[in-house]
C-alpha cells in the first residue's frame, strides 16, 4: 500500500516523531511504499537544520534524511508552521531578511495543499500527534 | 439531535479538540480546513471536547496578542464550508447554549462521531 505520514510532535519533546519513525521503518520492512511525511504544527521542527542530540541517543533528522536517501520518501514542512516557528530554507531566508537557513534538502518548504494531497492520494494517511 | 441518517458526507473531516489561544492546535486546524476547501474539497468540521469553545461569540484577542480563530471561523462561508458539528454534550459543559455560538453549529450526540468519521474518508485531528 502507499502510505503518507502527518507528524505534528517536535522531535524529542514528545513519542510522536519516534512512533512515526518506528511506523515508517516497520513500514518499508513490510514492503509498503513510504512515498510522504508531511510535518505540521510543531512536527516541522524535525526539519532542524541544526538538531544535535546527545550521541548515545537517535537521530531523528538523519533517520528521516536516510528514509528519504534509501526509500524516495518526500519530507515536506508546512511552510506557514514553519516560518512562524523559525524553519527557514535559504530562499524565505533571504526574502525576510534573515542571516542563514535552518532547513534544508531533501526537507522542503511546502503548502497545506500538499497534506490535502496527500490524504486524497495515498491508500493510506496516518497522523502522530503528542 | 441529529440522526444519522442526516449526517453530512464529505471529503475532509476536521476535528478540532482545542479551544482557542493557549495553542496552536485550533488555528492550525482551520487553516487546514480552509486550504482544503479552498482547493475544491468538501469539507467537515466536528468540534468536540474543549474545541467547542471555538464556536462562542464575542471573543476578542487574547492578552497574549493572538489574533484569535473567530476571524476564520467567519470566513467558513466564504469557502463554503457549512458543515459545522459540535459534540452536544461538550457545548453543553461549557454552557454554550445556541444563542451564545457566533456561528451556528449542528449538535451531535457522542455516539453519533463514529458515524460522522464513516462518511468522510480523509480525516485530520487537530
């Protein structure tokens, strides 16, 4: 089946992007197809630029970077969420004036449209929400 | 009370648990829900739990300088969203009687969400 994912908790503050983590490993093991994660509401900031998390714990930004490398899995952030939140890649940088990007490839900047999208086009959307 | 036989259809339900300020769960669920319909969808939205006191009139902004979610609560028409549902024992914790509602919402009973949640196929919880 062809999934999407909604996360909506910030990485490390709550189980949500872990459980999705661990969903979308289980996932792609199974043979399904992982073809999007869209982060919204404090979920964008699993798209940190900088996360640095002790290194006897995960990762989640790699984790989600090697989903995107091994599987084509798309990572798009609610550019609304995350501006207001201070996700920028180095074009909104730019445009507000702001010294450096926090997000970057393969995250990318998206509209709400693409979780409409989402839901309508996938056989499956499933949320993590703290 | 609604039966539910006469429970909307459609292709985006969006509940909406939070009340407004304090969060950005209710505001970034009704941008959702806006963008949906913006987009041609036929949207739902269900107010349960503490949601419902989104729907309460004469709100203003917060001290917090919020701009609060009564504006886009105004705007539904305008993206001809008309299926407002509010779980009716909710509004009734709240005291929210259907004169106090800036916008008017269809009471459902509890055991009527279920239902609901079956005649649309994309759901988002908020």
């Amino acid at each position: 089946m062809r999934y999407a994912l909604l996360v909506q908790g910030g990485p490390y503050s709550h189980q949500a992007a872990h459980s999705a983590l661990r969903f979308a490993e289980a996932l792609v093991r199974r043979g399904h197809l992982l073809e999007t994660v869209f982060f919204y509401h404090d979920g964008v900031y699993n798209a940190a630029r900088l996360l640095a998390p002790p290194q006897d714990e995960p990762h989640l930004g790699d984790a989600w970077r090697r989903l995107h490398a091994e599987h084509g899995t798309r990572l798009q952030v609610c550019i609304a969420a995350g501006l207001r939140r201070g996700l920028l890649d180095e074009r909104e940088a730019a445009r507000h004036g702001k010294a450096g990007a926090s997000l970057e490839a393969p995250f990318e900047l998206t509209g709400l449209g693409q979780l409409v999208d989402a839901g309508l086009s996938h056989d499956r959307l499933i949320t993590f929400a703290p | 009370m609604s039966h539910e036989s006469t429970l909307p259809e459609g292709d985006l339900l969006v509940v909406l648990r939070h009340g407004p300020h304090g969060s950005l769960w209710l505001r970034e669920g009704l941008e959702a829900a806006l963008v949906a319909a913006a987009l041609g969808q036929r949207v739902s939205l269900l107010f349960m739990g503490p949601g419902v006191a989104a729907l309460a009139a004469n709100q203003q902004r917060g001290p917090l300088e919020q701009k609060g979610t009564l504006p886009m609560l105004e705007m539904l028409p305008l993206y001809e969203v008309e299926s407002l549902l509010a779980v009716d024992e909710d509004l009734d914790a709240l005291g929210l009687a259907p004169e106090r509602l800036a916008v008017p919402a269809e009471r459902i009973a509890p055991t009527a969400v279920a239902a609901l949640m079956a005649r649309h196929p994309l759901v988002l919880n908020f």
